[in-house]
C-alpha cells in the first residue's frame, strides 16, 4: 500500500513539475514583447481595419457592401459582389462584435448576414451562388466549393456572437447540401466546382493548372476551419465525424511526410500534380490544424496534430526572409520563387509563429512572429487611407492590388490581430501566480 501510494506522491509532483516548466517557458521578457505585440495589432484592428470597411464598402444604394475598391481608394459601385468576399466580411464583424462586444460591429455584420441570407443562398438548389450583381441578382450561379465553406464559417460565426438561429440553419443547409453532393465517394474528400444544380464540372477557379488537378488543399483547408467552426456552435456527431475526416485527410494525404509542405494540388488518388510550396498556406495549416482538434476535442489526435503543425511551421519558414516578412512561394524543382510579399501571409504567419512559440516554447518563433509584424506594419499596413495594401515587392513597391474585392477582404489580417488578442491575454492568465 505505501509503495501505491508513494508512485501515486511521485507523479503529482511530477505533473506539477511539468506544469510549473511549461509555465517557465515564457518569461516576463517575452510577456513584455507579447503584450506589446497585443497592444499594437488591437490599434489596428479597431482604428485601422474594421473603420475601413465599415467607412468605404458600405453600399446605400443596392445593399450590402460595394464589390471592389481599387489600390486608389477608387469605388466600383456597379462591380458584381463576390460570395467569398461577403462571406469574409461576415465572419470578421461576427468575430469582433464577439471578441469587442462593440455593437457598431454588430450593426455591419448583421447587415452582412441580412444581405447573404437574402442574396446568396441558392432557395431552389441550395448552397450559394459564387456572386451576385451590384443590384443583388444572381451573376456567377456556379456552386464552388471553396466559396460554401466561407459561407459556413461566417454564419456558424455570426451564431456563435449573437445565438441568431436563422444563421445557424443556413449553414447546417450548405453543410448538408456540400454532404450530399460534393464528397468523392470512391477516394473521399470533396470535389471543387459544379454547376447551379451540383453537376459537377472541370473548371480551375482557384490556380488548378490542368485536369489532372482534382482537389486541392486549398479547398480542404478552409473546409476544415468550417467544418471545426460549425461543430464548435452544432455539436452533431455527423459533423465531428466529417472534420475528423478533414483532420485526416490532412495528416494522412496532403501533407508531405518528408518536407512537411502541403502538396498544393491533387489528383483523384490523392498523388500530388504539384511542384509549388505555398509558405502562405503551410504556415496558416499549422495553426488551423491544432485549432480543429482542439474543437473535435480528441486529445490524442491533438496531440499528434501538435507535433505535425511545429514540423509544418519550420517548413513554411523556409520562406521567412532577413526583413521578417514570407515570400509566397517556391516551385521546388525549377527553384523558382515568388518574391511578392502578399498581404494575406504575412498575416497567416504571424498566428501560425505564435501557435508554434505556445506550442513549444521556443523563443525563436516569437522573434519571427514580432519581426514579420514590425515588417507588416511598416511595409503593408496603410497608415494613411487606412486597411492594408495587397503586395508589395521585395523592394517594397506596393502593388496595384485592390484594396478590396473578390479575394481582398479583413478576414486574414482581421483574424490575426483577434487571434493574437485572445493567445496574449490566455498567455498572460497562465503565467499568473497561483
């Protein structure tokens, strides 16, 4: 009995050893630079970010948001309004209004989600069109299904900060209609893109270069944040089930066991028709990775996920450069490499640094994480006119990017500055004396 109960002593002061290491693993220099770190992105998420739209995009005229602003801060009031960049706009007012509690969010992103439930959503065939005109009709009909995921997320979202039941319902009806129609059933995972009544088809909306390219990470990637998102607020066991086969698939198809790059694109068979490591979307998958099983709740694959996303995060920081910022990307056998410094990356970067400097402690992660922000900040952020620039050169010439548009929208650098919010403040309360 007092062997029992000695190994029993032994290993709780063992697990207060470990807890007590892993809280040294952040001293008060990092706290300080953390904190710092907060500081600055929560200015320009509230005094740079979120005013720029809610200033600019707002359409008085037809509804919902304008469909594009140029690199001039020019309107275009007659542009068609994307799906995926209504969606995003969603999802980035829901997420502040919930992490603020600043209701002239809510007000946008109710207006967003009015519009998309109005406009969007497909009432005959189900799941959303892939844009509408200026005046709200429908203009690209095509059911693709990178454009329904953002769908999903920003609506499981706007239930998430307000409980509105409409929202929730729409998105369990895209999840529903994407179950139905858009799994592969003989080599799983999801197919891209189908005609209005989910005929499926062989157009490349989102860089395939040929047919040979039949699914893409891409796709899968942004599936799996909503699919995690919907079960966060639906736990229903048939979506546990299908993020955990996201996770998989992820762990077990798309990621590359030997570099640790996501394989960019895909055939039927899950062989890889790729030559390109996107550093954008490696690092923005080692965070998103550990967030969907953290939500599935599965400690054991969060465990493994965990080892995978540090071994993912090194491989994207191949592409981290002296200045502090990531290039786009690399084709690994002709050695050509995409200098551009997107605005999306730098964004996706500093989350996934952060993710991996809470995962392991190294102090390492952290220093990027700060010198690619000091780079984003300087460079990309427009202190001026306000929101953040598309590119800019490897000398730093911004690009003629929109501003806003199709693809330009405040979900990557809106998330970032949120998630940095909500890791800092749940750092600073774990380094707190007991």
């Amino acid at each position: 009995m007092r062997s029992i109960l000695f190994i029993v002593f032994l290993c709780f002061q063992i697990g207060i050893l470990n807890a007590e290491t892993k809280d040294k693993k952040i001293g008060d220099k990092n706290l300080v630079q953390l904190n710092q770190l907060k500081s600055e992105v929560n200015k320009n998420l509230t005094e740079n970010i979120l005013p720029y739209w809610m200033k600019n995009m707002v359409d008085p005229v037809n509804g919902g948001f304008y469909g594009r602003i140029d690199n001039l801060e020019k309107k275009y009031p007659d542009e068609d309004k994307g799906g995926i960049l209504n969606a995003r706009i969603l999802w980035t007012f829901s997420a502040a209004y919930r992490v603020t509690k600043d209701t002239s969010y809510l007000t946008i992103a109710k207006r967003a989600k009015d519009y998309i439930l109005a406009r969007f959503i497909d009432q005959l065939y189900g799941g959303t069109y892939r844009s509408v005109t200026s005046k709200g009709e429908p203009s690209d009909l095509r059911k693709q299904t990178y454009s329904q995921s953002f769908f999903i997320y920003a609506l499981s979202e706007y239930f998430r900060a307000t409980a509105d039941k409409m929202a929730l319902d729409a998105a369990k009806e895209i999840y529903n209609s994407l179950e139905k129609h858009v799994v592969d059933p003989k080599s799983d995972g999801y197919f891209e893109v189908f005609d209005r009544k989910w005929t499926r088809t062989n157009e490349r909306l989102i860089g395939e270069k040929s047919t040979k390219d039949v699914k893409t990470m891409n796709t899968h990637l942004h599936l799996m944040e909503a699919y995690a998102n919907l079960y966060r607020v639906w736990p229903d066991p048939k979506v546990g089930t299908r993020l955990r086969n996201l996770i998989l698939i992820f762990t077990d198809k798309i990621i590359d066991p030997q570099t640790f790059h996501l394989r960019v694109f895909l055939d039927g068979n899950w062989k890889s028709t790729s030559t390109t490591d996107s550093y954008g979307h490696d690092i923005e998958a080692s965070w998103l990775l550990v967030e969907a099983a953290q939500i599935l709740g599965d400690d054991a694959l969060l465990k493994r996920c965990e080892k995978i996303s540090l071994k993912i995060a090194d491989a994207a920081s191949e592409g981290l450069q002296a200045d502090g910022s990531l290039i786009s990307e690399k084709d690994y056998l002709s050695g050509e490499v995409n200098n551009s410094r997107d605005w999306w990356p730098q964004a996706e970067a500093i989350v996934g640094l952060i993710n991996a400097f809470e995962l392991s402690g190294e102090e390492k992660y952290l220093t990027s994480a700060i010198k690619c922000w000091d780079y984003t900040n300087k460079y990309l952020v427009d202190h001026k006119a306000g929101e953040w620039f598309n590119a800019v050169s490897a000398t730093s010439a911004i690009s003629k990017g929109d501003k806003a548009g199709f693809w330009k929208c405040p979900y990557h650098n809106g998330r970032m500055c949120m998630e940095i919010l909500d890791r800092v403040s749940r750092i600073g309360k774990s380094n707190r004396p007991k």
